[in-house]
C-alpha cells in the first residue's frame, strides 16, 4: 500500500524510536514528542513499539490509500474524518484504495500519531527512520511533509486477520499540567529563593514552542550568579534556565550539549505530557526522588505490556468500509462490514 499527502498540514515528519549513538557528533536524536502515544499507535496495528509512524502537529494531514492496510492514530483529537465520516482514534481501522483520511485542528492535546502496519518506507539513516529537522536527515528527504509527496509501507503479503477492531483506553489531555521533575544537575548554582519559584509557581507555555524545546514565561528563577556554565550534555527533559530566569524545556530535537544552567529534568514518563502541551497551557513542576521516576517508568512498561497481550488475544473483527451516500438531498454515513456466517453484507448506520 502507498498513500499520497493530498495536504501535509501545519507540520507532519515521520518518526521512529529515535536516533541514539551519535549525539558527540552532534546528532540530535529525534523520535517522537509523545513516545507513549507514539507506541500505543503502533502496537494497536501490530508493529513493534517503535517502528516508522507520522507525527503531525497542532493540525493533520490528508491522505489518499491506493491499497489495503491497517492504521491506527493516536494522540491529540484532530476530528479526524475516512471517507467524510468521523475516524475514531485509539483504534485500529482497515483502509482500502480510494479511501481518504483527513484530519484538522487539534481539539486538545497538540500532536497526533498515525501508525501503519508494517511502517513506512523509507530509507533508515545511522540505524533510524526518525525525521531530525534540524540536521535535515532521515524521514522524507529529511523534510515536513509537502502536498504531493507520497510514502509506501513497507508490509508485505496479505493482511492479518486480527488487527481492526484493536483498541486502547484513550486519555484525557489537560492545559493545567503537573509534571515530575529531578533536581539538578546545577541546581545548587540557584538561590533558594529561585528553586522555591521554580516549584510553587506555574509557567505558561509561550509561542516558541517546537521539537526543539519549549520556552516557559513565568516568575524569574533567580540564580547565584548567573545562568552560564561550561557547556555540558543535554537530554530530553532537561530545564535550561539562562540568565533571564525563564526556563527552557529540552525536547525530541535537543541540541546535544548547552552552556545554560540545568534546574532540573522532566522524568521520562511525563515527558509526553510536555509533547501533547501547546501556547498557553500552564505548567506545574513537582520535585521527586529517581526512586519515583524510575517506579513511573516500570509502570509505563507494565502498561504497554499488558495493552500488548490484551490486543493480541481479542478477538478478530471483520473488516469494514465506509461510505458517505447522497440520497433525496440527504447524506448518510454508512459501515459496510461483512459477518463470516452470512453470505451478504451487514450495512449498518453510523
């Protein structure tokens, strides 16, 4: 199956699991914002966790099949629409040529994951499909995705029986947001007055806001001195505060080191709370121990395990198509699913 981007959207990039190993030549790693939602995608279709996918961001794009296949999205709500009747997400849906999937503005949340079984085709760069925008490699010619381009998945023989009608629990997207966070590793470069700010006051997310990092506006978080050091590595997560005292989040597509103090680190598990925030939401900041954040982390893992068992055993569902029908200047949105013991087709309403 191959689809074309009839619209690309505000900014749509193919991601992977990331790109790791090469940060010292400074290589950002990309993947994607919202790693959990990311994989819930494409565990719903069959892949492995990890595995090729689109990211789009704030609004969605528009695609054309010219075959068969299995997607699944995942993430924010973009009133997503096959054949011009509404697409549910957090499930997994057959798509045949012809159909087209369109996607607008995100409701909640900012990005949005649309997985395929079997990934997309397209080449892997030092071990990986993810798209870094700023060093301008892998994805699709190293670029956002513009109207016309078209992408090929890279299964191969017939579909598995099994796959639409997967689902996972859909989650609830909030623009009044806590996250945990690791002191350090220059926290003690803060008065106690700064850290004091940093964790009691909430932070708006301002405009500039990408894969790159988040900047926060907010009370000033006051340093010692001021906010320069000797450059030093920089993870996903980490809090630049420069001299202004406005933090900075470092997100998918970090510059891999920074010569601005680090208050602290986003832990992993609350890392896509950052990847779904958008201009405006507010941001609350919780000191923990690693203890909790690496308790959070084994959750996570437990949570896609068991999503991944209870996907696989459920049983299988037959697929479907749909079809938007004008009739006596009416339009109704119709399923056409066909049941293993009747010899016609079952048509229900949506």
């Amino acid at each position: 199956m191959r689809f074309l981007v009839e619209a690309p959207g505000l900014l749509t990039t193919v991601q992977d699991g990331g790109r790791y190993g090469y940060e010292r030549f400074g290589m950002s790693p990309a993947g994607p914002m919202d790693r959990r939602a990311f994989r819930i995608a494409n565990i719903l279709v069959g892949n492995r966790r990890d595995e090729s996918a689109l990211e789009a961001t704030v609004t969605g794009p528009t695609l054309v099949f010219d075959g068969d296949g299995v997607i699944a999205l995942t993430g924010a709500d973009m009133d997503a629409e096959l054949n011009g009747a509404p697409c549910p997400t957090y499930r997994a849906l057959a798509v045949h040529a012809g159909d087209r999937l369109s996607m607008g503005a995100a409701k909640e949340g900012c990005r949005a994951y649309i997985a395929f079984f079997g990934g997309l085709d397209v080449p892997p760069i030092m071990g990986s499909r993810a798209t870094a925008l700023q060093n301008r490699i892998g994805g699709y010619e190293g670029r956002k995705l513009a109207a016309g381009d078209a992408i090929s998945v890279r299964a191969e023989g017939p579909l598995p029986g099994n796959l639409a009608g997967r689902q996972a629990p859909r989650p609830v997207f909030s623009r009044d947001i806590t996250v945990r966070v690791i002191l350090g590793p220059q926290d003690d470069l803060f008065t106690r007055e700064g850290l004091d700010t940093f964790l009691t006051r909430p932070y708006t997310v301002s405009n500039d806001f990408s894969r790159m990092g988040y900047r926060l506006e907010g009370p000033v978080i006051h340093h010692v001195a001021d906010g320069n050091i000797i450059s030093d590595g920089i993870v996903a997560g980490a809090i630049q505060v420069p001299t202004s005292g406005q933090p900075i989040i470092m997100m998918a597509e970090r510059q891999t080191v920074g010569g601005y103090t680090k208050i602290a680190t986003v832990i992993s598990a609350d890392l896509p709370l950052i990847g779904q925030a958008k201009a405006g939401d507010r941001l609350h900041f919780r000191s923990v121990a690693v203890e909790e954040a690496h308790r959070a982390l084994r959750q996570e893992e437990q949570a896609l395990r068991q999503l991944e068992e209870s996907v696989s055993s459920a049983p299988a569902e037959m697929p479907e198509k749909q079809y938007r029908i004008h009739l006596n200047g009416q339009v109704y949105h119709v399923k056409i699913q066909r049941i293993e013991q009747e010899e016609t087709p079952c048509i229900r309403s949506i």
